[in-house]
C-alpha cells in the first residue's frame, strides 16, 4: 500500500520549514526526516480514490475522491479535487519528533473504505505516499462528477516580500509578460520555456514595475514606480518628469490611439505620441483626486480614472484640443475592465460594480453574484474571457471565480476554482490574485506573490 511517488510536484504547506530552509547558509535537502539546523520535519501524501473493482489498489483512471480528512498527530488536511492531501509537521528541536505518525483517514458518510482507515509513517521517511480506496454505500449509489479541472503549470518568478509578482499581459502572438515589483519583468516567447529577464540594467526605468500595458506584439508599455518605459522589441525609452511626466509613482498605462494615458500618485498625465505634446490633469482640473490607482479608456472614448475614494469620467471628444467635462461616481476601485458589450466593470473593496451607459449609472453587482453562489467579500483582479465570461482574481486567497452568462435564460452560473478543486497549490495561499490575463488560445493566466500559473481549462 505503500509506495514511493516520483514527478509529481508537491506544496508542503509548513511555513516554518520554509522559512527556516529559505535562511540556512547550509542548502540541505529542507530536512524531510533529516536535520535542518535545529529543525526536523516530515511530509507524505495520502491520495483518495474511487476503488472502481474494489481491488483495494489504485489503478490508473479511478477517479479521485476530494473532500476527505486526515488526522496526523493532532493536524489535518483533506484531499483536493486532485484526490490529494499533502501532510507535513516540523519540530523545532530535533529529538522532540516521535518515531512514527499515524494517518488516520475521516470516511464521509455514505462512503467505506476498500484499504486500512489508517496507515503508519515512519519520520525518518521522505515523501511516502499512501492509497485509500473508497466505495459508495447503497444509500449513494453514484458519486457526484466533479467538473472539469483545469491542466496548470507553475513559473516562480517572484520572491515573497522581496520581489512580489504584480501584473500579466499577453501580445496578439502570444508572447506572456509578466511584472515584478523590485525585479523588473520578465518575457516568455511563443513557444519557449526559457523566460527573458528585463531590469534597470536592460533599459527599464525602475525595477518596481506596477503594471504592464500591450499595445501590439511590438509596442509595450510598462509603469513603474520610477516613470514609464515603452520597449518595441529591440530598444527601450523611457519617459520621466524631466519629459513631463507627472513626478510620482505611475500605477497604469492607456492607449487611446496616439495618445498615451498615465495614471500616477499625482494625477493623469497624456503624452501625444505624433507631437511629443504632454499634459496634465490633477483634483484642480476635475479629478476626484490625485492618488489615482488606475486609468482605462472605454470603447465609446471616454476615459476612467480609479482615485482612493471615487470613480473620475472624463469626456474629451475633441481631444487633445479643447477642454474635458468631468463626472464623479461614488466607488472605491482598484482594477477596471470594459466587458464585450462595452459595459465597464470595476473591482473593488465593496465588490463588484459596473457601469450602465444607457443609465449613465454604476450599478452594483455584488447582490446578483451572491444569488449564483458567488461568495468573495474582497474581490481583486478582474478579466474577461471567451463566451462573455467574467473571471474574478480573489484580494484574499488564491481562488479565481468564473461566470458564465446564458444569453437564453440571461441567468448566471457561479464556478470557483481554488486548490482544492483545480488550482495547483501557490507558495503563498493566502495572497491575493493579483492580476488575470486570456491568452489568443483561451488558456488563463493567473498572478500571485510568487507564482505565474498558466491554465487550460476543459470546459
């Protein structure tokens, strides 16, 4: 029954351990069962499966079981929609760990098991993994299908709290960047595997990069704590206050053809890019205020700016001649994304809202997503996908939501993805999604701390 599992890719969620691998001047193999300075720790894996011929063995295409607990020395894990549960203790002092660990599996009800309900690990064991079959009772004749996961791989790119991983952004063909905040960004070409470095050293202008803005597969626009850098393939340019840039952090960029939108920590700026025209526009000219944490250009031409208390719209027809109206709306946002129907859609510490051309209105939408199971209270990152549907980036965990609207019914279907149902587990869990992004193929991206995750969903 047991057995020793090779290729897979495991979190072991035992942040101590990490940390304490993460410190030692010494690389050891991070202890599982061997000393780590003073530290000692211990993993396996307990993978939950349907027992189709109730052979009391796993045998390749049995259907995994997620949502069963284990019990080992007085902690707990269940088994994802992967059907598993990966366990881990650590001891401060290495002496204080007990010889063996019993795994004792928790059976759901109307389930039984074909194996032992419990298993004994040695702790001087590295990376054991035990099978527990299960099969229905009468009273649950079928086990419910779970839905199609998705087929994610992993990049770690980024460092905790060293150089978090901040934004995507994919070209036309397919080229994925991806920024850092103290790292630059980083580029993966169409078919490779072998991700480009870009930092101050190459032509950025700061290596805090907040944000990533394609224009085409040749034009792309990066803001950073430091100014703006555009990079057409071959060469940068940077842009900064001495060109007449706004002095503070820029925290987005818009392309409105040949203009180019900054929002910044004092304000909007425009750069004429046929002229090299620049102007800027602060709480004096009409803006909600200065901090502004995003700017978007919507299909119908006006132009969005997300301030820390309210939503500015300015309307600027004869740009850049003339002089824009301004508009305020009461929303505190933090990403906005303009929906196929050209409805733009605002994330923020209240939820979800967006806005309604025909009413001139932000409506809320938090009310509609609750009644379709919709249950983030911080929503983060937001994108939209192929078939009008919406994808929400969680402020809280590593959880993206998907909605999907019937456009018979015009009825909404919730689906949660997370590490227990799909999600592969991120090395920080309870950081936030901070950005999402559709390659042309459909396939998602997803941005945590440290993580780059692509996915292709089977839908």
């Amino acid at each position: 029954m047991e057995k020793k599992r090779e290729g897979s890719f495991i979190f072991v969620r035992w942040k101590s351990l990490l940390l304490c691998c993460l410190m030692l001047p010494v690389l050891q193999a991070c202890g599982f069962g061997k000393v780590l300075g003073e530290f000692c720790g211990w993993d396996a894996t307990a993978i939950t499966f349907m027992d189709k011929n109730q052979n009391g063995k796993y045998n390749p295409g049995e259907q995994p079981l997620p949502n069963v607990t284990f019990i080992f020395n007085g902690e707990t894990d269940t088994s994802d929609w992967n059907g598993e549960a990966h366990l881990g203790l650590s001891w401060p002092n290495c002496g204080d760990e007990p010889a063996s660990i019993s795994i004792i599996a928790n059976v759901p009800a109307g389930y039984a098991l074909t194996t032992p309900s419990s298993v004994t690990s040695s702790t001087s064991s590295k990376g054991d993994v035990f099978y527990f079959g299960f099969i229905t009772k009468p009273s649950m004749p079928t086990v419910t299908p779970r839905h199609p996961g998705p087929f994610c791989t992993i990049y770690r790119l980024g460092k905790a709290n060293y150089y978090d991983l901040t934004d995507v952004a994919i070209t036309p063909n397919d080229t994925i960047w991806v920024s850092s905040f103290n790292a630059g960004v980083f580029m993966l070409a169409p078919n490779s595997s072998d991700w480009v470095h870009y930092t101050e050293s190459q032509g950025l202008v700061n290596n805090q990069v907040r944000s990533i803005t394609v224009e085409s597969d040749t034009s792309i626009w990066f803001a950073t704590s430091g100014g703006a850098s555009h990079f057409n393939g071959r060469t940068w340019k940077s842009y900064t206050s001495a060109d007449g840039l706004l002095p503070k952090d820029v925290t987005r960029i818009a392309i409105d053809n040949n203009l180019i939108w900054f929002s910044t920590y004092a304000g909007a700026s425009v750069l004429d890019i046929t002229t090299g025209a620049w102007r800027s526009f602060t709480a004096s000219d009409g803006l909600s205020d200065d901090f502004l944490q995003s700017v978007a250009v919507a299909k119908d031409g006006s132009i969005w700016f997300a301030g820390m208390e309210n939503l500015s719209r300015m309307q600027w027809p004869d740009r850049p001649a003339g002089t824009p109206t301004w508009s305020q709306y009461p929303y505190k946002a933090e990403n906005i994304a303009e929906g196929p129907d050209k409805t733009l859609w605002f994330a923020g510490f209240s939820g979800i809202e967006y806005f309604n051309p025909q009413t001139d209105s932000l409506q809320d939408y938090t009310d509609a997503l609750a009644k379709t199971g919709f249950v983030e209270a911080d929503p983060h990152s937001l994108a939209f996908g192929r078939d009008d549907t919406l994808w929400i980036g969680s402020g809280t965990s590593n959880t993206i939501f998907y909605l999907l609207k019937d456009s018979s019914s015009q009825t909404m279907t919730t689906r949660y993805y997370d590490n227990l149902n799909g999600l592969p587990q991120q090395a920080t869990p309870d950081d936030k999604v901070s950005a999402l992004g559709f390659a042309p193929n459909g396939s998602l991206w997803m941005i945590t701390q440290e993580d780059a995750t692509h996915c292709i969903f089977n839908e």
